[in-house]
C-alpha cells in the first residue's frame, strides 16, 4: 500500500476511534423515562423511533461506506457473525483500489474478496425478486435515488411488500413496483455458504416489527437520501 494510502488508513483508524469514544454503547438508541403513578412512579425502558429503525441494520458513517456498512448488516443480522462497519470498511479499502473507492465506494467485487478472505463464499447473480422470495436468504442490491447509487440490504420479502435495510435510513419498505423502479441492476449479492442460518434470518420478525413505528418523515428520507448523504463526512474532510 502506497504511503498515501498508509496515511488514510492512519486517520481513518483515528476519525473511528474517536467516534467510537463517543458513541453510545448499544447498536440502537435506547433510554430510560420516569413513568408516574398513582403508587409511585416506575421506569420504563424506551426505544426511540431512529433506534427501532437501526435495531437491525448497521449504520454507515462515511459518504461512500454504504457497501461496507451494508455487508456489516448481512454478517451481523443474518449470519450471526456480528461485525462492524470499521471491521469491513478498512478491510475493504486495504485490499482493494483505493482510488477508485474514494471516487466510486466499495464494489460487490470488494465485498466477495472481504468474505473469501473468512473462508466464505459469496457471488453476485442476477436474479429476479421472485426467485429470491422462493431461494428465501438476504441479499445486497444495489439502488439508485435520484441519481445516487447506494447498497442495501433485502432483508425479506412478504406478498407485495419489500424490507430493505438501509445503511443510511434504517428499515424501510418498498412496494415490488417501488423497489423494482429503483433498482439500478438485476444483481443480487448472495452469501452461498450457510444457506439454513440464512433462510432463518430472511422475513424475521424483528426487522418486520421496526416498521410498526410511526412513519414521520419516511417519504421526506427517502426522497432527500442524497441530501443526506452529502451531510456525511467526506474522504476529504478526513
């Protein structure tokens, strides 16, 4: 790796180290409220709405670290293999065209030499939705929002409706013609070792019941995805 490239890994490991200083210690916002009554008050333990959203997906922290963040969510809440977001991201960027990922972000190509890396296969497939609800397992797809690219993670599929894991918004869903019109390719990215553990994870009702939260604002998120993006920090703000 070129002594650039050292010096990025360098103050990417320091930008991490100080979020992690002071980032809260659970993977969703949670807290305690003071519920009065008539024999007393008790507590009660309270998820916010962005928590409930982020229970099961990981959430990315840099501008172009959708890839990593998304692959992060698939070991993590679908392969019991908890990893996080820095674990993937300097991997990645260690092994792969630095430059190109600071233009571009992480490939499917990266995050199939990350896993084989783990001794687990993976490849990318093109595959309809339909095919995916019947083989039954998450995959990462690919999305374009009003121009910008962005991983995600399929995290099931009932009748119409698509759960998809956003390293940016959290759970969200789509109708099949919503997420379809969305899709920037035909690619799925699938994990092909450990197919049972996958099919248990796929549908679970944990990332189904994030959705029961009241929708403020999603149609405002999803429309403004890129605005909010670009308010994440930068390869050049490091």
């Amino acid at each position: 790796m070129s002594s650039r490239g050292s010096s990025i890994i360098g103050v990417v490991a320091l930008v991490w180290g100080g979020w992690a200083l002071m980032a809260p210690s659970h993977g969703h916002a949670t807290g305690m409220v003071h519920v009065p009554g008539a024999m007393g008050s008790h507590e009660m333990t309270v998820t916010s709405l962005q928590g409930m959203r982020f229970k099961t997906v990981v959430r990315q922290q840099y501008d172009f670290s959708c890839g990593s963040a998304a692959l992060a969510t698939l070991l993590t809440y679908h392969y019991d293999r908890p990893t996080q977001e820095r674990d993937t991201f300097e991997a990645m960027y260690e092994m792969g065209d630095q430059a190109r990922i600071r233009e571009q972000g992480f490939s499917m190509l990266d995050m199939k030499r990350y896993l084989a890396g783990l001794g687990i296969a993976s490849d990318g497939f093109r595959l309809p939705l339909e095919t995916l609800e019947e083989v039954g397992v998450p995959a990462i797809a690919l999305v374009d929002i009003e121009g910008y690219r962005h991983f995600v993670v399929v995290k099931g599929i009932k009748g119409d409706r698509v759960l998809v894991g956003d390293p940016a918004l959290g759970v969200t869903d789509y109708s099949r013609a919503e997420f379809e019109a969305i899709r920037s390719n035909d690619i799925l990215f699938l994990i092909r070792d450990q197919l049972d553990l996958g099919r248990a994870n796929f549908n679970a009702p944990v990332a189904w019941e994030s959705l029961a939260a009241p929708p403020y604002g999603t149609a405002l998120a999803r429309n403004g995805l890129a605005d909010f993006i670009l308010a994440l920090p930068r390869h050049s703000d490091w």
